[in-house]
C-alpha cells in the first residue's frame, strides 16, 4: 500500500483522509482507513477469495464512498475483509477493483466500534500537489 | 474543525430562541430552537443551526422549523431536529429527517427490586447481562431470522417475536404504535438490507447504544409515578438501541435512489443531505414503506433484548421476572417520521413529522395513547450518560401546541469521540465510574472512553428547559448503577 490514510475527529463520528499518487492508489488506504474505524482487524491471509466491485458514474467521490459501503457490507454479512488487490482501474467516471477477501480472525482482532454508513457529508476526491485526497465520514 | 454558528438568533422568551426567515431568501418558515442562555452558547459553537435554516426550506414545512435543546450537528436534520410537511402542499419526507438508525429508541422496564436489596447482586447481574445480550462489532443475535421470517417480523411488528416467547402481551400496549406502524412494505426492503439484518434482531450494537441498570434517585410528581409503577430506590433497566444494519441499509438505500429525486420535482436545497421527495410522490410512499418496515424492525429488536433482560434478573435473583415486576413502562422512538394529525389554520391536518434525536411527547387524552397512560401522558423517556443521570418525563399539551408533540431524546454530545479518547489518556474510566458506583462493562476497545459521562450535555439542563417550555414534565430522575455497552 503506497498511499496512507488518516482518522479525525468529527463531532459524534468520524472521518477518514486518504492520500496517494494516483485515483488508483486511494483504494487500499481507504480500506484500511475504513477498517481502522472500526478496531485492528486481522484475517487469515492464506484463505483468500476472490472479490470483485465494478461502479460507474460520474463522480468519483461517490464512487469511493460506494466501494467503502461494498466494503462495510462485506465484513457485517460475510465477516469478511479486503486483504489485497490485483487490479484496480479508477478514472473517468468508474471504478474495478479485483482482490482478495478473507474471513475476519475474531479471535485476533480487537473491535473498537461499528460504523453505520459511510455519508455523503463533506464527501471530496481532489487533485492536490503530489497527487490525490479523498475525505469521508463515517456514521458511528 | 466544524464552523461556529453567526447567523441570528432572537431571544423569543425563557426557553426560545428564532431563526427568522428573513435570515436567507429559501427560507419559508422560521427556525426555533429550544434552549435557555446557557445552552444556546454552546449550541452556537457548531452549525447545526445553520441545519436548521436549511430545514426550514423543505417544501410543504408546517409552522416552523424545530430543535430540540439537545441539539447538534447531524447529516441533513441537526440531532434533535423537528420538522413537519403538509402532503397536500407538496410536503415531502427526508431521510435526513429520519436518520440512519431508523427507530432508534428508548425502552424502560421497571421492577419491584429495591437497589438496597440487590448491592450484593449487581455485580453478578451486569455480567450475566453482559454475557446473556449480543452487543459490539459483528456480534450475532440468539436468534437468526431468514428472510421470509424477516419478512413477517417487518410486516408484524413486536407481536411477531413476543409470539415466538420474546415478551409478554403486555408490553404491546406500553410500546409506541403497538410495535407496529401499519403500512410498512417489507418488500421494498432490499436483499442487502435483510442481508445485514438477518442475525442482528436482538443485538444491542455499539457506539451509543446501551443496556442500563438503574436506581429511581427521585420522584418529582409522584402521582404520574405511581401510574408508571416507578418507586423511589427500585431498580429500573432502560435500553438504548435501534433498526441495525437492516436499517443503516434502508437509509443508504435510500439516499441513493432519491439522489436526483429533488431535480425531478424541482426542489432546490441549500444541503444535498436534505435529498427527499413529496410525500405523495412514487419515491416517498417508497421510502416511507421501507423505513415503517425498518422501524418495526427496531421495534422487534428492542422486544427481543427485554425478553434477555428478564431472563438474565430472573437467574440472578431467582424469580421469574412477573414476580419481580419487570413490566414494560414505554418504549419510544427518536428516529422517526410518521403521518400525525394537527391543527393547522383552524383545521385538521395529517402532517409528515419528522423526528431526528427527538421524541414523541403526547399529553393526557390523546387517542393514541395506552388506556392506562390517558389520564397522565405519554411517557418520555430520555437517557443523559452513564455517570449522571437520565429521565423520565410525560407529554404536555404545549407538546402538541408548540412542537408537533415532540421533546427531547437525550443530552448531546459536547466532545467528540478523538477528543473523548484524548481525555481518558492516563485514566480508568471503568474505575471512575464504579467510584460513583456504576459498574460498567464494554465489548469495544475505546466504547468507555468514547461515551464517558464528559462527552456529554448535562441532560437535567436540557429537560429542565422542555419542562419550563411545558413541552414535557419531569416524573423521574434515575440515575445508573450499571451498564453494559458494545
């Protein structure tokens, strides 16, 4: 993962900065961002399977926001997290991404609390020097 | 860092202040916002009266638009926000205005358990709570419901698990709508959204959710007291919880089919979180029947947690909870949106009102209340913090004159959860709060830290203002003596 990400505050919840050279490189971090949220989540590494999420629409804000949901739902359904990526494709209003999943190591995790949903508030994608930013926050 | 407030605020009286509409040209109504001097201070200091404003824009919004004194900040609606729309005048129905916790609410249940009797057994009945009721990230439910059973759970409400032995008939009456709002549509509820919630009906969830035990300090009007059968020094066990994952998914659904939805009917907004649709319309009859559905969803999943509170007190005191008296107050929502009739111009109006963090606060007589509450009120039920105190209050008839009958829903947060983190460094907050004799318990790493009795308001500030306001009048101070929290 290249790019980083960061949590802040924001008033009852919280927010997730993600950075990286590319639109691409957003991807990871704002998983791990994501996951961040919500405790230090380990999984088997070795059991992987396959994950797919194909978006299209114009605005790529939107866009993360809706792969980060993908995400959210993934670990309260299947208990399950995004644990690498082959492919990613990101521009031009749509997004593919090709990964791994894997199940989540109850046992090995520590769980600091739920988010809800990721919200459209302040929701940005932006050009900045050096690359990429992207700014979201979650419901907790 | 969030914007403080700078737009205007008029002293209207004691416990008022307005936004006028003049302040903006999309405003059609006034803002209002209860709170005395002190508060609103505090309440400037984010921009949730700025949501406000935005509120008073909807289309068809009635009167005004309302907050609570426990408000602030929120996507869309502020957190205890209050708006009502007319159908008939184009009125429309917000997501916002509901929240993502669909039916989020309150229940309290009380007993004939005198704290003095029971000291030696708190500890043992907090960690058979802690043990007994699903809470915290990922935690699975004692029962799991596929989707035609979700389906009828949505379609039934309360009645649907306490048929399955999760309650007593009773508790039907002292729950809002019975635990069923008619005209809910289980079919509009998307595969995802039953996805989420198919093992989540019966769990607490995380965050500020709740299961509370505790002590009736102090009985302010002891006649309304006794109808509610709460007793001086007797153990009481509220519980804060709401729709799950089923209903976060109803919401995020939502939000993102009625994206374009304004353009369609030209509806310009000053906030694209106040997306929404005529009342009316295809999409907001859509909405209104997966978000009944999710609500009664809550409702079951509230029922279901009392059924595992008894279970538990009944073990540790060993005595079936009807001879301990664990019968159910009220429960009540904060996250709603319902069709009520009001006044409006000399006649009668069903309006769309929408409660974000407030609660429904009937007075005596109204239709909609249980036989045995017509003559007091509707129970409100507003929880403060694990180390203070929360309330119980009943409806007045300033409610329905002055806020679409709608109170508050709790004290608000004043720090945020970084910011809480932050404070607790160097501290047991787990042992502050046994200090003042609460024993606490939490599944997450940082829950204590994040809800710690600072983070929020002091809620006895805010009711004192509702009841100044004769919007609501206080019963009861309860204060906790143990909490368990995801």
């Amino acid at each position: 993962m290249t790019g980083t990400f960061e949590l802040f505050d924001h008033t009852a919840d919280m927010g997730i900065r993600v950075r990286a050279e590319t639109r691409a490189g957003l991807i990871e971090p704002a998983a791990a961002g994501l996951y961040a949220a919500i405790g230090e989540l380990k999984a088997d590494q070795s059991q992987g399977k396959s994950f797919q999420f194909c978006a299209r629409g114009g605005d790529d804000a939107i866009l993360l926001r809706d792969f980060l949901t993908e995400l959210l739902v993934l670990f309260e359904r299947d208990h399950c997290i995004l644990i690498g990526t082959d492919e990613v494709e990101f521009g031009a209003g749509q997004m593919s991404i090709a990964g791994k999943s894997a199940t989540v190591d109850v046992e090995q995790s520590i769980f600091y609390r739920e988010v809800k949903a990721i919200t459209y508030h302040d929701l940005e994608l932006r050009e900045v020097d050096g690359g990429f930013e992207a700014k979201l926050i979650v419901d907790i | 860092m969030v914007d403080q407030y700078t737009g205007p605020l008029e002293r209207i009286d004691d416990t008022r202040w307005r936004i006028p509409k003049s302040y903006r040209p999309d405003m059609r109504v006034d803002g209002i916002i209860y709170a005395d001097d002190a508060l609103v201070e505090s309440i400037k200091k984010d921009k949730a009266p700025e949501q406000v404003a935005n509120v008073a824009c909807l289309p068809g919004i009635v009167r005004a638009s309302l907050a609570m004194p426990d408000i602030h900040w929120g996507y869309g609606f502020c957190i205890g926000g209050v708006a009502a729309t007319d159908p008939e005048q184009g009125g429309v129905v917000s997501p916002g205005g509901v929240g993502y916790d669909i039916n989020c609410g309150v229940r309290l249940i009380r007993t004939n358990i005198a704290l003095a009797d029971a000291k030696l057994n708190m500890g043992r009945l907090m960690e058979e709570l802690f043990r007994t009721v699903p809470l915290g990230v990922g935690q699975g439910g004692v029962v799991k419901f596929n989707k035609a059973e979700l389906c009828k759970l949505m379609a039934e409400g309360s009645r649907y698990v306490i048929k399955r032995g999760f309650g007593w008939e009773s508790d039907l009456e002292a729950t809002e709508a019975g635990g069923l709002i008619e005209d809910a549509d289980p079919s509009l509820v998307s595969d995802r959204a039953l996805e989420r919630g198919s093992d989540q009906c019966g769990t607490l969830g995380s965050g500020n959710h709740f299961m509370e035990v505790q002590v009736v300090e102090k009985i302010d009007d002891a006649q309304i007291a006794n109808v509610m059968g709460l007793v001086q020094g007797n153990l009481t066990v509220m519980i804060h919880s709401g729709s799950r994952g089923l209903g976060y998914q109803v919401c995020e659904d939502a939000l993102k089919e009625l994206h374009d939805t304004p353009r369609k009917y030209g509806i310009e907004l000053p906030d694209k979180q106040l997306v929404c649709a005529p009342v009316h319309s295809p999409e907001g009859k859509k909405y209104l029947g997966a978000m009944r559905a999710a609500a009664n969803f809550a409702w079951c999943n509230r029922q279901i947690m009392t059924h595992l509170a008894r279970e538990a007190f009944a073990k540790v005191f060993e005595q079936p909870a009807e001879r301990l008296g664990m019968n159910l107050i009220y429960d009540v929502a904060h996250n709603i949106a319902k069709m009520e009739p009001y006044e409006v111009d000399g006649g009668t109006t069903k309006l769309c009102v929408h409660r974000k963090g407030a609660t429904r606060a009937f007075p005596p007589n109204h239709p909609e209340l249980p036989s045995r509450y017509k003559a007091i009120g509707q129970p409100v039920l507003v929880p403060g913090d694990m180390g203070r105190a929360s309330y119980v209050l009943v409806g007045r008839p300033g409610a329905m004159e002055h806020t679409f009958g709608s109170s508050c829903h709790g004290a608000g947060r004043q720090m945020s959860r970084g910011a809480a983190i932050r404070a607790s460094k160097g501290r047991n907050i787990r042992k502050e709060l046994a200090e003042r004799g609460v024993i606490a318990r939490a599944k997450g790493r940082t829950g204590l830290e994040e809800e710690q009795p600072d983070a929020y308001k002091d809620v006895t500030h805010v009711v004192d203002v509702l009841h100044k306001a004769g919007i609501s009048q206080k019963v009861a101070k309860l204060r906790p003596v143990g909490v368990i929290k995801g």
